[in-house]
C-alpha cells in the first residue's frame, strides 16, 4: 500500500510538470523507455538500486546513460531524484500511475477484449467504435483468445466486465433449467 501511495506522488509530481509545460506525452514516453529498459538490463538495474555503492557512483553511471539515451532534461532531473531519493525501484509503478494520468488527460480508456478466435483488423476496429460510442471515450485494447468462450466477446473495462460470450450465455440457460 505505501509502495503505491509513492509511485502515485511521484507520478503526480512529474505530470502536473508535464501538464504545465505541455510535454506529459513526451514525459510519458521517456518514462515508460527507461522502465522497459531497466527491465531488459537486469544488472544496471541491481546496481542502481545497491544501497552498497556509494550514492555518487550509483548517480554518476545513471548520468552517463541518461547522456547516451538522450531524454528531456526533466525526464533526467526526475530520473536523478529518484536516485537520490532511494526510490528508483518504484519506477515501474510511476510509470504504471503516469499511464492512468495520460489516460484521463487524453480521454482514453483501456479495454481487455477476450475472444474465442483473433479478430480481423476490420472486426477489432468495429468493437473499438462500438466500446467508444459506449464509454464515450477513444479505446486502446488489448485483446486476448480464449478457445473456451466458444463464440461472443468478453470486454473488461476498469472495474465492469461486459460478458457477450456463448459460454456465459450456455452457464445462464443452465442455472436457469
């Protein structure tokens, strides 16, 4: 629970910078480019979080990559204070909450569709108009395959699911009878 409490200030902090200045996207982006990229470098990842070696170290080798990736000054000042502030492991997190901020500033809400077979880009196009007339908001989905719905669509947005799926359909003509 504190873990989150900190990721969220965090990411509020940055974006509301963001938000000012107008560059959250670009914020957003960076963010998300160097969580992925501690992910894939599991080692620079251990060695920035090492309370062992002395700070300055730590902050002189996140300065030299930060140099050779090329971010926004305030990515890298962010980026630096979370160092210094102990708090690098949250990243991942801040970036997860920084999303969610994007998200609402842009009027964009994310879908988990599941289907029984893949959709055609035409079909996935369809159902992302149908979910947008409905939320009223643009969709970016993910959408899974799950052979045991049979047919029909499962759509989870946030906290409601919206279950079209043959295997619901069959559950409720069972329960039902």
């Amino acid at each position: 629970m504190i873990r989150s409490k900190v990721a969220r200030r965090y990411a509020k902090a940055i974006f509301s910078l963001g938000k000012e200045d107008g560059n959250f996207e670009q914020y957003g982006k960076e963010l998300k480019e160097f969580s992925n990229f501690l992910e894939q470098n599991r080692e620079l990842h251990t060695f920035l979080l090492s309370r062992l070696i002395p700070l300055e170290i730590r902050q002189g080798v996140l300065k030299k990559v930060l140099e050779k990736v090329g971010f926004s000054e305030v990515t890298n000042r962010f980026l630096m204070l979370l160092l210094e502030k102990e708090r690098m492991d949250q990243l991942d997190g801040i970036w997860r909450y920084y999303e969610k901020l994007m998200d609402e500033a842009m009027n964009i809400v994310r879908a988990e569709i599941i289907t029984p077979m893949p959709l055609s880009d035409s079909q996935r196009e369809k159902l992302e108009n149908a979910l947008a007339t409905f939320t009223g908001k643009k969709v970016k989905s993910v959408i899974e395959t799950d052979p045991s719905l049979i047919g029909g669509v499962v759509v989870k947005i946030g906290d409601m699911v919206l279950d079209g799926s043959i295997k619901a359909q069959l559950e409720g003509l069972k329960q039902s009878i």
